[in-house]
C-alpha cells in the first residue's frame, strides 16, 4: 500500500525526489525554490 506524503517546509530547501503523490505544506507568503508539479498548500 502506497500512501500520497506532505511535504512540510519553511521554503528553504533543495528540490526534494518524492516519488509518489504528495503535497507542500509552507509558510503563507514563502516561496518554493522550484516549480511544484502537485498541490502546494499555505498556513498563517
């Protein structure tokens, strides 16, 4: 069984191999180093 991953960050990373469904958990107004190909979700 497979289950999808959050990836939970502050924005300050290096471009993260997750090979399976998943989704970016970040800051509100922080950016991701790289273009997201899933959801990318933010927080106050």
């Amino acid at each position: 069984m497979r289950a999808a991953v959050t990836v939970i960050t502050d924005g300050w990373c290096d471009i993260p191999r997750v090979r399976r469904d998943h989704a970016c958990l970040i800051p509100q107004g922080a950016r991701l180093p790289f273009t997201a190909r899933g959801p990318v979700f933010r927080v106050r």
